[in-house]
C-alpha cells in the first residue's frame, strides 16, 4: 500500500532511465499536474477544493496543459518514424480535451457514431480520423463515410456493408483491415485484445481473403489502405505492439504482392501509465521498437494511445459523506463509487486518493461509495487522514476511462467536468439533474413519434 510520509503528496515521479539510449533526466511520465503547495492539494497550481467550489462534487479535473503537454511528448517520440497519433477518443471524450487535441493537430480513434460526432463538434479533423470497433451500425457507418473517415473493418459481412453504403452514398470508401495478429501480452486479461479467441479483428487468413477480394477488383467504392492492429491496453514492454506491427506488416505486404497499393500501418494503442504514481515506460521505447520493424518498408505509421494522454491528467474529486468503523478497520463512505469510476470494480484497479488538506495519516481506509453493490469499493487501503463528513479527496490518475465509463446506476446523475489551463478553470460539462434522468422517459408509454428526441440528422 500506500508508502506516504506523514504529510500525503503524489509520489514524487522521479525521472527513471529508460533503457533505449535516451537521457536517462527525462521529465516524469506522463507529466503531472496534481501536487501538494502549502498542504493543499493543487491542479495546475489552483487549490482543488477552489477549482470544484462551484460546481461542488463529485467532479472530474483535468489539466488541460497536462494533455497537451503528453500529446507532444508522444508526438515528437514517433515524429522520426513518420508516425500519425491518432487519440483514442475512447479513454476520455470530453469536448474541451478533444478540442486541446484537435486545436495540437491530433487525428482520433473512434469506436462509435457518438464518438465521431464529439470529435467533429470539438473541431476535429475527420480526413485525420480511423474508426474501429466489431459492431458498427448502418447509420455509423454512413456518417463515417459522409466524412471521410477511414473505416477499420473487423469482419467479412462489415466489409460488404461498406461497400453497401459506399455505394449508396456515391462517396469512396477508405478501409484498413483489422487483423487479430494472434499475440498475447500480459495485462489484465480484460484488456487483452490481440489474442485468436479475442472478438477483435479477423484472423490472419481470412484478412488475407479480404485483400485479395479488395484485389480482384470486388469492392467498387472502397480503398483498401491498409491494416490495422490493437494487441492491448497498460501494455508492461513494447514487444507485444513490436509482435501485432510484425503481423500487420506481414499482411500488408500480401496485399500489396497481390497489386494493391497499401501504405497504412495502424499499430493501436497501449501506452501505459504507472497508477502508482511513479513514471511509466516513455513512448520513446515504444517508437524505438517499433522502428527496427517498420525500417525501409515504406509505410505510414499510426499510433493510437488513449490512456498516456489522459489518465495523469485528471482526478475525480469527491467528499467523505460519513465515517464507519466496522471490525475490520477504518471506512469512509463518499459521494461518488464505481457508477463514476469503475475501474476498481472491474480490473481490480488501484487509484491514489488522496485528501485534498494535508493532515496526519491515520491508517489504511477502505473508501466505498453509496451504490447497492458489494464491489463499490473505491480502495481497499488508503492511507489517509481521520477525515470527516464534508472533507474532500481525490483519486488521482483518473481521467482515462474515467467518465467514459460513467453510468446512471442506481439513479444516479453522471459528475461535473472541469477543465484547467493557463491557471484557470472553467466548468467543461454541468453535472447531470435528477430532471434529465427522467427527460426521455414516459410513464404511460407513448409512440415513436410522440417521444420522439431532439431532431434526427445533426447535420453532420
Ligand atoms: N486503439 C484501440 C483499437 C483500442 O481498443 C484501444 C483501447 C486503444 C486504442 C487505446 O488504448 P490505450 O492507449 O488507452 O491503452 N477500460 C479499460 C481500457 C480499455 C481499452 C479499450 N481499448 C481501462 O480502464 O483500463
């Protein structure tokens, strides 16, 4: 657990070698914002309880600098290889980091239309976008097509919708294969994503049969650009993104001997974070590994990282609701759990938390939130203070699948959002009222037509 002094702060970060022939006096990774000043616990030099005062809790902070600082760190390892960063809008979609990202020149991984339609609201560029995911509807796939996005296509029946709609649309279709390379990497197994029994992407063979359907000339409307791979998320080394690119690689050249011209090598994401608080593998290593693989074969490299973007950049704030002292040891009861941040629930997740006020430490917490289930358990140990009901902490290193995992359960309304930059913070997102919960909702029942919601095409 928890190794705090008797004053609580982030661990310290310290620069770590990194193995790979760069300065081993690296700035942490991923930067930081979130650090002590006076006893407070601060953003971006802002006192936290100052930044979530109007809006109250639970709250998401994020630091903008703090994103936009680790979009260029990552940009400028992969700029030797030629390589695009595409931002995986999955791990945290909120409109104002979106916008940092776009407004940085960042292309974006999309799994949804309603991914797609928040990036384009928040300026991104659609020629810059890739969209994957196994189960993309007739309506994503057409608002895909409508703005050019390139479509990773994850099965032989989602490539013939395609050609559908391309044709329907009159619109040329871009479209990179997603191969299930069949890698394993060890992480959570819920994270796993490369391995022959994972529903992602087609195995081997058969994205061999769809180039080469791409080859005979079957596919009028669509261009086949090239491959896409994803072994996994928090990935401990590079190997297993080096194993995927390989495959990938493997597969490209097949299209290409068989007379396509596919340049487009897609490697996923998987950039880790260390969540305790320490530095993580820079993506230099990453980009190192993956150079030795991609050297002289002529392809256009595309990086998805989510997580090493986002997720040191933000901290879910909340407010200890009421103390239990159960036989088992200390509890604090707090206004936000797993409706807000499941990843504790679901991977078994560590999260710092850490009190907003310095105080003396008073031994392992265990910090549960208020909703109905036995696994909304925040942490098990934290080393915190005797806080009392209206004090505030924050679990740190949440702002990647943070929100975007967020739920309604138990009838309760999704978190405020709040941005900081420049020294300043600004309300990003409103928390939800009880109103909206019921907004699109009838009692009695109605007809389509009668309920219907705001206005069907966006114009997008
Ligand atoms: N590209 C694709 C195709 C993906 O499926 C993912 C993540 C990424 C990129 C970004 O991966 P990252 O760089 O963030 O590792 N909810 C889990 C993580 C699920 C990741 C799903 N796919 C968590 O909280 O750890």
């Amino acid at each position: 657990m928890s190794q705090s002094p008797a004053v609580p702060h982030p661990a310290p970060n310290g620069a770590a070698p990194t193995g790979d022939g760069t300065p081993s006096r690296r700035a942490p990774w991923p930067p930081d914002p979130f650090s002590y000043l006076d006893g407070r616990l601060c953003v971006g030099g802002l006192p936290l309880d100052e930044v979530v005062a109007d809006t109250g809790t639970p709250a998401y902070v994020y630091d903008l600098d703090a994103v936009a600082a680790a979009y260029r760190r990552v940009a400028a390892a992969f700029e030797p290889l030629g390589a695009r960063v595409l931002y995986a809008a999955k791990a945290n979609s909120n409109l104002a980091v979106l916008a940092t990202l776009a407004g940085l020149g960042s292309g974006f991984d999309v799994v949804s239309g309603g991914e797609l339609v928040r990036v384009l609201r928040a300026g991104g560029d659609p020629e810059a976008c890739v969209f994957a995911g196994v189960g993309k509807t007739t309506a994503e796939l057409e608002l895909a097509v409508g703005h050019g996005v390139t479509v990773h296509v994850e099965s032989a029946d989602e490539l013939d919708a395609l050609a559908e709609v391309a044709a329907r649309l009159e619109r040329p279709a871009r479209f990179a294969v997603r191969v299930n390379p069949d890698v394993e990497v060890d992480t959570h197994v819920n994270i796993q994503t490369g391995h022959d029994e994972a529903k992602f992407g087609v195995p081997v063979a058969v994205a061999h049969e769809l180039l080469a359907r791409a080859a005979r000339g079957e596919l009028g409307g669509l261009i086949p650009v090239g491959v896409h791979v994803h072994v996994g998320s928090q990935l401990p080394d590079p190997d297993g993104v080096a194993a995927g690119a390989r495959v990938g690689l493997e597969v490209l050249e097949a299209g290409r001997a068989a007379g396509l011209e596919l340049d487009w090598l897609d490697v996923g994401g998987g950039l880790p974070v260390d969540y305790g608080g320490g530095t993580a593998i820079g993506p230099e290593r990453f980009a190192a590994a993956l150079a030795t693989v991609v050297a002289g074969r002529d392809v256009r490299l595309a990086v998805e990282p989510g997580r090493a973007l986002v997720a040191r950049a933000g901290a879910l704030v909340s407010k200890v609701l009421y103390r239990k002292h159960r036989s088992a040891g200390r509890m604090l009861v707090v206004d936000t759990g797993m409706h807000h941040l499941l990843r504790p629930a679901l991977y078994q997740a560590v999260h710092r938390v850490r009190p907003l006020r310095a105080a003396p430490l008073a031994g392992p917490t265990e910090v549960v939130g208020p909703i109905c289930e036995s696994t909304d358990v925040l942490a098990t140990e934290a080393d915190l203070p005797d806080l009392a009901p209206g004090e505030l902490v924050a679990f740190l290193d949440a702002g990647a699948y943070g929100m975007t995992m967020a739920s309604n359960y138990n009838g309760q309304p999704r978190p405020a959002e709040i941005v900081v930059a420049d020294g300043v913070a600004r309300v990003a997102r409103r928390r939800e009222t009880w109103e909206e919960l019921l907004a699109s909702e009838t009692a009695t029942g109605a007809s389509v037509a009668a309920i219907q919601g705001p206005a069907g095409p966006l114009g997008w």
